[in-house]
C-alpha cells in the first residue's frame, strides 16, 4: 500500500491509496491534511497505513443500509447466484430489510438493532422465515466486513438465530392424517393437474422438483424416480436448473400406487400429443399443461385451493404435503436416516424440523414394547429339574 504527500498553501497533506472496492472496483483514497510540516505529515501517514493493513481502519462512510443492499445486489448477487436464489435474495431485500432497516446508515447499525428488528418479524412470520431473512442479511453485511472495507467488525456474529421452537411456530407446520390425504386423492383423481398432488404426497417432493419431473427421470422397471432438476418461475421468467444441494439430487422409491398414478398419466400424455400433433410442446415433462409447456406454480396453488374446499378437509398449504409425507414416514416406523434421504434432506436438517413430532413415535414405541413383553410376563415359569 502506497501513500504519497504533498504541501497544499502552508500546510501539507498525506494521501493513501486504498484497495478498490470489492463491489464497485472503484478506486479509494484517504487524505488529510493540516500537518505544520512535511515530516510530520509522513509519519501520520506510516500510522495511518500500518492501521489499514492490520484492519483496524474504516472508511467513514454517509452511505444507508437501503443503498449498501442496492449495490450488494447489483455487483455482488446477480452475478454469482443462480436466477432463482437472486430473486429470493431480492424480494428479502426490498420487500422486508429496506422498509425497516433501509433508511438507517450502514456503520450506524449494531446487532441490538438487528435483534429488535427479528423480534418483530417473529410476531408476523414464521421461525424458518425469518431465519431465512437472517442469512440475507448476513451475507450482505459479512461482505461489507471482509471485503468492502465499510465495517469494521462483524456485526452478525453477535446476532444468533438459535433458539427452541416455541409452540407457535411449530404450529406453521401443519399435515394431513392418512385419512385426509387418501380422501384428498380420491376427490381430485380427475383433475388435470391431479398427477402433481399425487407426487406431493406419496414422494415428499417440493413442487419445483415435481414440475421438473421428466419421463426420462422415471425408472418403473426398478420403481424409482431421479430428482435432478427443479422448474421455478421468478420475475424474470421460467428458471429451470438443478437442485441448490448435493442431498436435493437423490433416487426416491415409488409404491404401487403413485406408479399406477404416473403410468396412468403416461397414456394421457400420449393422447394429448395425439391430439396436439406439432403444437405440441415436447419438453419430456409429467406434470405440464395439455399442449405440453411448463406450468406456473400458481396454477397449482389454484386448484389445490379449490379442491381442497371441494374435498371439505382442513386447509394446510401446498408446501404441507411435504410434510404430511414426513409425518406419515414418521408414523409407519421408518428410519428418519432413511426419511431424510427420501426427502432430499440432511439428517441433521430432519431431525431439527420435524423432531417435535418424534416423542409421540416413542409412546407408541414404548407401548409396541410392553405389549411384547407382556405376552411372556404372562405365560406360567415352567418348572426347573433339579
């Protein structure tokens, strides 16, 4: 790093040419000046050097959080994230984070206000989502910490987002009985889109994974299908790419019923491209509209809505038969090792969103147990010969 001075009237300054920014490239400078003479300007400035190379100087800086997050966007998420993680990271930004936080200056914030500003959202929002908002924030303030030079700490490793899962919040997860979901079926077995709720429940998987189903994906000989793309609509349009994690690209198993449900959906699509003929929009998709192209998610939100008020069963969200699958492997005794594979999940991640529904597995465990033993505890001790 390089400093230079220079006498401006009676007085001389000393200029620093600091590194470029991360976010900008634009170049930086630090000056003052007002020192009597030369040597005393040069020895300030080897001060003030020696300060930047040990990290121990920020720039002071007028600009707002609102105007930091802009920039953060701009040059550091759209060119680095996948299109529908920027969008994500985006809608946070501008529809949760500027409201509140974006007016205040970037140096003048500190993790209190951090703190009090995840308070509030947990009054209106649910635990997975403000963590999610919480890791935005993160990485948009970390890098203003170890690259952009405009923090002089990490403020975010003061703000944790550990803590137990109050009731409340575990009442956001909500599933269906198998009751509820095999009534659910039944009722909608002649929807066009009836392929989709059937994947959802008996598969566990996300809709941006059933949308991007393809036939090539399937494997009925050995009854399984392969989750290796997602379809998702953001503001820019459709985004089809892979899954955001190693664990999300897996091999589910399939039972009789959903392969009856998809060889069922095979002929369909054959009829269609059929009646179609060249205007059909071959992209090898399952679940796609009769002339083949993708579906937009809402459409889905849609007439699961209407059918679920047509099936008079409790309304839960689309993103819940996820986790009325989970709650169903759950209830059947399988291995949650083994249910957060299927779910395309690390253990560790299962075992902290669904463990709550663990200790009513372990009565009926318990009560599976004495039932056992009591069989034997009732039979007569046979005598013993001397």
């Amino acid at each position: 790093m390089k400093g230079h001075v220079y006498q401006r009237g009676k007085t001389y300054t000393y200029v620093i040419d600091l590194p470029s920014d991360s976010l900008t490239s634009g170049r930086r400078q630090k000056s003052k000046g007002g020192f009597k003479t030369e040597k005393e300007a040069w020895s300030a400035c080897h001060i003030k050097i020696a300060e930047i190379e040990k990290g121990m100087h920020v720039d002071d800086s007028k600009i707002t959080v609102k105007e930091y997050l802009e920039e953060y966007l701009e040059t550091h998420a759209e060119p680095n994230f996948k299109p529908t993680s920027y969008d994500t990271e985006k809608t946070i930004i501008e529809a949760r984070i500027i409201p509140v936080l974006g007016k205040i200056k970037l140096q003048a914030l500190t993790p209190r206000t951090i703190k009090t500003f995840y308070a509030e959202l947990r009054k209106k929002y649910s635990k997975e989502y403000v963590k999610g908002i919480h890791g935005v924030l993160k990485r948009a303030l970390r890098l203003a910490y170890s690259e952009s030079g405009l923090l002089s700490e990490d403020i975010m490793s003061k703000v944790s987002m550990r803590s137990k899962v109050n009731a409340n919040e575990q009442k956001e997860m909500q599933f269906w009985t198998v009751e509820e979901f095999t009534h659910f079926l039944k009722s909608s077995k002649h929807h066009v889109h009836y392929i989709v709720f059937s994947l959802a429940i008996y598969t566990g998987m996300r809709r941006g994974e059933i949308l991007g189903l393809r036939w090539r994906d399937i494997d009925f000989d050995n009854r399984e299908l392969k989750v290796i793309q997602t379809v998702n609509w953001t503001r820019s349009g459709l985004v089809v790419q892979r899954p955001k994690t190693v664990d999300s690209i897996r091999r589910v198993k399939l039972f009789q019923a959903v392969i009856d449900d998809l060889q069922e959906r095979y002929e369909q699509v054959q009829k269609l491209k059929e009646e179609y003929g060249d205007k059909y929009e071959d992209n090898d998709l399952v679940c796609c509209y009769p002339y083949g192209g993708y579906i937009k998610p809402k459409r889905i939100t849609e007439g699961y809505g209407v059918l679920t008020k047509k099936a008079e069963i409790k309304k839960i969200r689309f993103h819940d038969l996820r986790h009325t699958h989970a709650s169903f492997l759950l209830k059947i005794g399988i291995n949650p090792k083994v249910a957060a594979e299927r779910l395309g999940m690390t253990p560790a991640m299962f075992n902290e969103r669904y463990s709550h529904l663990l200790p009513t597995m372990q009565d009926e465990a318990v009560d599976r147990i004495e039932a056992e033993l009591n069989k034997y505890s009732e039979k007569p001790l046979e005598p013993v010969d001397n």
